[in-house]
C-alpha cells in the first residue's frame, strides 16, 4: 500500500497544477491535439502482454485523477512499482481546453461525457480509437465527484463503478468478472471502507464507460471525492491510485463480493452548516460550500451559499453552533457570503478570519 510520503503528487496540497507544469514533468508522447490545438499527452509503462489504459481529465475541473495518474509515473521511475507481465497506456488529460479554463466542458461546449455515441468532439474520438488500438483487458476512468455525496452520512471520498452495458442494468459476464476483480482488490488493500461507496450503475449511453461496457471493453470508473477537512482529496489519491494497482494485478476468479457490498452513493451532503442563526428575524441553518476557481495560473476558493432554512435532517461535514449568531447582510442561494458568522468573518466570498 502506497502512502503520501511515497509521492510528491500523493501528498501536494495544490489542488490544481497547470497544463504546462505537466506537460514538462515527464517526457510524453503527443498522440494528437484538442479542438484548440494543445497537445494531447501520452505515457506508456512497461512492456507487458497485458493492455490496461488509464485516463483522466476528462472534465477540465476534476483534477484528482490527474494527481493519481502522475503519482503513478513517478512511483514506476522510481521502481517502486512492479508491472511485470502489463503495459500500462496513460492519457493523463483527455480535455486539455476544459482543463486550462478548470471547466466541465471543452472549448466548444461539449461535455465530453455525453459525446461517445456521436463522437462529435475531437477529443471523445481520439480517445475511443486509442482505446480500440491498443486493445485492453481493463480500463479506468478517473473522474471528481461532488461533495454532495455521501455514504451513510459520511463524505463519499471515493466511489466506484463496473458500468453497466445496457439499459436492464445486467450483470453480463464481462461485467460479473470485473465486479469479481475489484472485489477482490479491496480485499488485498485491507482497509477500512467507511467512506467508499458505490456509484449508481443507471445507463448512459452517451458515457464512456457504458460505451465501452456495451462495446466489449471492461472498465473501472473511479470518482474520487472529499474527506472530512481534506478539499484537497488527499485520501482520496491514496485510495485511488492503491485500489487501482490492486485491481490491475487482481484477478476475476474472486468469489468476494465486497464491491456489491458497498453502500450506494447518497446526495445531499453539506460542508458547513451554521446552526440556529438569528437571521431576518427567523432562526434557520446556513450551510456554506466551497467554489473552487482557477483564474490564468492563480487558484482560489470562494465561499458562497449553499442552503438556508431547517437543515437538521441533511448530512453534513462540519457543524458550528450559530446561536450567539445574528446575520443582517442578505443571504443569496449560490452567491459569495458576506458576514460575521461568530469567529468566522466572510467578505464577498473570502474567509478573511477563522478565529
């Protein structure tokens, strides 16, 4: 089991790298470029009979996956990984122009996770011909997933996926023997798996991993989420990048059925929820979520409005007793938070005092 003291990516509390840092990181191949002429970058490890691809950044604004995948190059340079028998084929940005604006979309405003029936994007056809040619046994997927999320009332931190490969959500052969393999991955890794959920197998078919399921080819979406104080996603790298390797060196024959086990993803989940705040005359809960931004080279966070009202039966990551709270700046859905919130000051959106 890898940790973060093994890798620098494992354990940078940057939550967003640019483009160029990871274009001069290591030495890649260029397969092709996007709608906007960025180099779409490629890594491949090892020499193996066995093809396994890897993919993430897909959307511009979930980086984690980016993170998972450059910790794995550089725990294989160091030979702390051992890929005897696989070749390992890397994609770590699929969407360079979402990237570089940190967006769901690409530069033309296609999400390209709804593209892989009509392939209208560069981007969703270079990848599904580079998957096609270098014929894998397994492929992962690796996605964010909001903090919305939870598994029985903790932050969902991670949640996985075999996809389904048609509409009645069957369990097909292929999809059975990778439900096997990942099963028996998390019982290798030997960890507690509160906090790691099941992400709903309902069909898309104009996603890729259910194009893919449904073409043939086996895979693994991972969606990697927050822990408790930890925005960063930390745990979830650790996680990912170990259930990950587990899972390529795993086998199909388990009889484990640990991943059917684990507990579907919920939503509803708060970050930071004031309680009991005097505000317009009326005590209601404030919940406050966090916007993460990237503006040229500069990263920022800004805190907007998430709810307000009675909020006692929703999940929440951190509580603050808002008794002794009295708010009179108007309080906006979705709009940066203005005020003094105990020990807590908030200007347009920027915590400029925790206490």
């Amino acid at each position: 089991m890898f940790s973060t003291s093994d890798s620098s990516y494992l354990s940078r509390n940057e939550w967003y790298i640019t483009y160029e840092e990871i274009r001069t990181t290591f030495d890649w191949e260029i397969i092709g470029y996007s709608s906007e002429e960025r180099p779409l970058l490629y890594k491949k490890l090892g020499n193996g009979p066995r093809s396994i691809c890897i993919w993430a950044g897909m959307h511009g604004n979930e980086t984690t996956g980016i993170f998972i995948v450059l910790s794995l190059i550089d725990l294989f340079q160091k030979k702390q990984i051992d890929l005897t028998g696989f070749t390992l084929h890397i994609l770590p940005v699929v969407n360079p122009d979402a990237y570089v604006r940190y967006s769901r979309r690409n530069g033309l405003g296609i999400d390209l996770n709804r593209d892989f029936r009509a392939f209208q994007t560069i981007e969703s056809a270079k990848l599904i011909g580079w998957i096609k040619m270098h014929e894998p046994e397994l492929c992962f997927n690796l996605h964010d997933q909001r903090t919305i999320f939870h598994v029985e009332g903790s932050p969902a931190y991670t949640s996985l996926l075999v996809p389904s490969a048609d509409k009645s959500r069957s369990v097909t052969p292929s999809r059975k023997a990778t439900m096997a393999r990942v099963s028996g991955a998390l019982d290798t890794m030997n960890v507690d798996l509160t906090g790691v959920g099941r992400y709903t197998d309902e069909f898309y078919p104009t996603a890729i991993g259910d194009y893919l399921m449904a073409n043939g080819y086996p895979n693994v979406l991972i969606e990697s989420g927050v822990a408790v104080d930890d925005f960063s996603r930390l745990t979830a790298r650790v996680f990912g990048l170990n259930v990950l390797l587990h899972t390529i060196h795993g086998t199909s024959e388990s009889t484990s059925s640990t991943y059917d086990n684990l507990p579907l993803n919920e939503s509803g989940m708060l970050e930071w929820v004031f309680t009991n705040v005097l505000y317009a005359h009326m005590r209601v809960d404030v919940a406050i979520k966090r916007i993460q931004y990237v503006n040229g080279h500069a990263t920022g966070v800004l805190y907007v409005v998430d709810d307000l009202g009675d909020l006692a039966s929703r999940p929440r990551m951190k509580e603050v007793d808002g008794t002794a709270i009295g708010l009179t700046q108007p309080l906006l859905l979705d709009k940066p938070v203005t005020g003094i919130f105990g020990e807590y000051l908030f200007e347009e959106g920027q915590l400029i005092n925790q206490g």
